[in-house]
C-alpha cells in the first residue's frame, strides 16, 4: 500500500499527516478512493483538521453506499480533495462518529481482516498452528515445519484461493 513519504515529495511531512493517512488509508481504499498524486500532496498539504474530514468523509460515502447510492471512484477523490482544500474541512456531526465507529472494520488493514477471516474458515487453532503471517499483498506465510493432515492441507489451500479471488 502506499507510502506517503514516498509518494510525495517534500521536505519535511509531519509524523501526524502520516499517522493519520496510515489510519484511513484502508478504508478510503475499499470505498473507492483512487490515490493521485494531487490527492497525496492534498492530503499531505492539508491546512487543518485532516482527520477530521477523513472521518466525515468515510462516513458520508458510507452512509451513501447504505442508501443504494452509486459512488464512482473519480467523483468521491474530487470531492475528498475538496473537502481537504476547504477552510475549515468538513467537521463531522455526532451521528457520523457514530456511523463510522459501527463500521469501523472498513479501517482494518487487509492483513488484519483476513487473520480474522482465516480464524472463521479455518478456526483459531489450525490459523495458529499454521500461518505465520498474511502479507499485505494477501500472500500467506506459512510456519515451516508444521505437520498438518489432508483435510487441513485442502482447508489452508481453500482459503488461499479465496485470497486469490480478493486480489483479483
């Protein structure tokens, strides 16, 4: 995924810009967000309250897709520059604090949504027993060494082609 130092140029980028893209990048990511480069550098020469317009934003775009709205890539990254551009930012209201604190799983790192989705298709014990580590790419990282039985092989390989089918 990106790396905002890397991706933009510039001097000097506050740890805190970063701390916070690194906290809504994912979820940006699965509502659409495409990440220009004039999106970045928005992001990175954002005036105030970065955070705060991120949150309003996940949580419009979520709140729109939960009505049946069509959303298109293109339209949500210039409204988000926008958003960014503005004086104040958008500042959310209470209820869209709410509204994204019950869908904060849109946030999740891929790594961290599919250990939690290997721990319900293979169960916590095999996922342990088995898996070092899933890497951000999907790939997973098996424990060398672990003797498994048949049925364990063809769940670990069952789940690897659901992967395979996300990162299609």
């Amino acid at each position: 995924m990106i790396n905002l130092r890397n991706a933009v140029y510039y001097e000097y980028i506050d740890d805190s810009v970063v701390e916070i893209f690194d906290k809504y990048k994912w979820g940006l990511r699965r509502l659409g967000i495409n990440f220009s480069q004039e999106l970045l550098e928005t992001i990175v020469y954002c005036p105030h309250n970065l955070e705060n317009t991120l949150m309003a934003f996940c949580s419009w775009v979520l709140w729109l897709k939960s009505q049946g709205e069509k959303t298109y890539s293109d339209s949500l990254s210039e409204t988000l520059i926008e958003a960014l551009k503005s004086e104040t930012g958008w500042i959310p209201y209470d209820y869209q604090k709410d509204f994204l604190q019950q869908h904060l799983d849109i946030l999740e790192s891929p790594q961290l949504s599919l250990w939690k989705t290997a721990q319900k298709q293979l169960g916590e014990e095999l996922r342990n027993r088995a898996i070092a580590d899933i890497s951000e790419e999907g790939d997973l990282i098996l424990k060398p060494n672990v003797l498994l039985t048949d049925e364990e092989r063809q769940n670990i390989e069952a789940f690897n082609v659901y992967i395979d089918q996300l990162y299609l």
